[in-house]
C-alpha cells in the first residue's frame, strides 16, 4: 500500500499575483485627460512605490494601497452631468470676462493672470478644508517625497498657461484664439514623440489632416488675425500639452490621491510667488492705480471666482469619464464658445473663416475617434505580468 509522499517545502507552488496588465504610456486626449480611466493602475509614481517595496526579496510581492475610488460609469452618473454643466458655464464666463477685462477695461494682462491665479489659490486653500460637495477627502495621506517638485512644475506650466491665453485674447478675436487652441491634438502627437518616443499609427495621423488645414484656412482668412496672438495661443496648447503629462504622471500614483482643491491651490500658490518678480518689470503700477476701480475690481474677482470653478469642476469631471469623452466634451465647448462669442462681442468673421473652424472642430472629433481606436488595439494586444513570468 503507497502512502502520497508529504509535498516539498521548497517544491511547493505558491500562488501567482494577480494579473496586472502592462498598458502602455498613451497620451490619448493628453490634454484634458489627466487622469487614467481606470483607478487601480498606477502609472510614474507607483512604479517607483513597487521598487522600493522589492526590495526585500525576490520573490516578495509589494503590497501597495490603493486610494483611489473605483471608476464611476461615465456621463450616465448623474453627478457627471451637473459638473459637465457647471464646467461649460465656467468656463464661458471666464473666457467672455477675460476678454471684457483687457479689451474694455484695458487692464493689464499680467495683473489679470496674477489676481486670477491667487484667487483660485485662496478658493483652493478654501475647498481644502470645506470641499463643498466636490470630492470626499482621503484621510491619513503621507505626501509623496515629490510632492513639492510635482507642484512647482505645474505652477509653472499654469503660469504658462494663463499667460499665454491671456496675452492671445488680447490681440486677437475669442473665435479665433479659441480655434487655435482646439489644434491641441497637434502637440500631443509631438509631445508623445518627443518625451515619450510613442509611435503614432496612420490612422491617427491621419486625423491630423484637417485640423491643420482648418487651422490654416481659418488663419489665411481671419480679419483679426495677429501674429503675436497666434504664436501665444499655440504656446498656450503647448504649456496645456506638458500640464497634462505631469499631472498624470502625479494623479497616476496609488498610495496618494491629489484632490481637486489640492491642484488648485498648491500649483496656483507655486505660480503667484514666481509671477510676483516680475511685476515689477513688466507693470505700469500708475497705469495700474489709475484703471482700479470698482467696476473692475468686481469684474476681476469674478473672474478669479470663475476661474476656479472652471478648472475644479474639470478635475471632478474627469474622474468621472475615460479621457476620450472628456476630448470629445471639451471639443464641443470650445465649439459652442466660438459661436457665443461671434453673437456677444459681434466679431467680423468670413465664411472661409467659419469654414476652416468647422474643418478643425471635425478633424479634432476624427482625432478622438481614433485615439479610441487605438488605445482598444492596445489593450488587446497587451502582455499581463503572468504571461511575461511564464516566458522567463
């Protein structure tokens, strides 16, 4: 009679990690798209996390918590319908106040980007203690070591940002700086080139196309067409492009949640103390002190106000929607403020004009369309962990 002989400790098979999914580094809709769809993979920042927790052994597996909610379904959540609405409401309001404030109140652009940034600071710094519906804090959070230098970074790049947008709409038309702006899909395929070395498919290059030829068409034929105020526009896509890469590298972490009130005010905070210096050279404080009154005072506070729910609501949106969507939907706004601000401040615009932005609006809906399809591609072809072990 044969007894089953007792197993081996060290033949003992233990069981295998839960499969994790290598995805790769795509910048679909890198613009707005600052957060991943999905809420249990982690990107830059845990990366290093699982390193440092491997440290132990080889065969040890990492046990990294994971913070961050699960992905909420989309626009069908009805949370994510009121935070769409409030982000076009916004966001119309800043971009129709910046421009009342530097064409008709001819206020200094400089001074209207620093008072901008400092009041989302404070609203910032408000929300943090008292989120007012907008998100649940994640209680006993250890700041990452790169927390400072994630937060500078992107102070500057807002700084950027605003600068540059703002310095647009002073020199040229809302329509127009609004659909140079839309050509963003441009500098993500550079930037994914460039910082990332990712490999753009035909299919998506190709979506391309029309936006560069309704971008050109549009420019060719704009009767307010100023060459400084396109250069800052496409700047304004370029500081946007880079913004988004960092966020998602930080909003990619496991171990730490960033809330929305933390990315308006930690950035914006970074951003008032490196503005500050150069008032000093760039100002006319007597110009300044000749122009404040209370018309304008009020017009700028609300536009700081307006400002800070502009860009809060986006950040909770987006946790609410797959970067794709989030594409789409800011393509639609910036589609619906270019005809408001043709019917409010009556812009001339030519029928070539109007004819180059629809070819860019198309071509940007093209673009999202085929990062979609892309990104399915990917996700069908790529390797689990499980399968890389077994090869090894």
């Amino acid at each position: 009679m044969s007894t089953t002989p007792p197993p081996m400790p060290h033949l003992t098979k233990t069981p295998d990690p839960p499969a994790t999914r290598i995805r790769h580094h795509s910048l679909s809709g890198i613009r707005t798209g600052l957060m991943e769809e999905d809420g249990g993979e982690g990107g830059g920042g845990g990366g290093r996390g699982e390193e440092e927790g491997r440290g132990g052994g080889e065969d040890t597996h990492p046990l990294v918590v994971d913070r961050r909610p699960p992905p909420n379904p989309g626009l069908r959540h009805p949370r994510a319908l009121v935070f769409l609405s409030l982000w076009y409401i916004f966001s119309g309001f800043t971009l129709f106040l910046n421009k009342y404030i530097l064409t008709y109140q001819k206020a200094d652009p400089h001074v209207l980007c620093g008072m901008q940034m400092f009041i989302t600071m404070v609203c910032g710094l408000v929300q943090m203690r008292h989120p007012l519906g907008t998100y649940k804090p994640v209680p006993n959070q250890r700041k990452p070591e790169n927390f400072r230098r994630g937060m500078f970074l992107l102070g500057l790049l807002q700084l950027g940002t605003i600068m540059f947008g703002l310095i647009a709409i002073y020199y040229v038309a809302v329509s127009f700086a609004e659909t140079v702006k839309s050509s963003a899909p441009i500098f993500t395929v550079l930037i994914a080139w460039l910082l990332l070395g990712e490999k753009t498919s035909c299919f998506v290059l190709g979506s391309l196309v029309p936006v560069m030829a309704g971008l050109a068409l549009c420019s060719s034929h704009e009767l307010s067409f100023s060459f400084i105020g396109f250069l800052c526009a496409l700047a304004t896509n370029l500081c946007e492009c880079l913004q988004s890469v960092v966020s998602k590298g930080l909003l990619s972490q496991r171990s730490y949640v960033y809330s929305p009130a933390e990315l308006q005010f930690y950035p914006n905070l970074a951003a008032v103390l490196l503005q500050l210096p150069t008032w000093y050279f760039l100002v006319d404080f007597e110009k300044l002190g000749r122009q404040l009154d209370h018309s304008l005072l009020t017009a700028i506070l609300l536009d700081g106000v307006s400002f800070h729910g502009q860009t809060i609501t986006a950040y909770v949106l987006m946790s609410y929607v797959n970067p794709v969507t989030y594409s789409v939907a800011n393509t639609t706004k910036r589609a619906c403020l270019i005809w408001l601000s043709v019917i409010v401040f009556g812009n001339p615009v030519t029928l070539l004009s109007w004819l180059g932005t629809a070819v860019v609006v198309v071509g940007v809906l093209l673009y999202g369309r085929a990062r979609e399809v892309e990104e399915r591609r990917r996700e069908l072809f790529s390797i689990t962990r499980d399968k890389m072990e077994a090869v090894r």
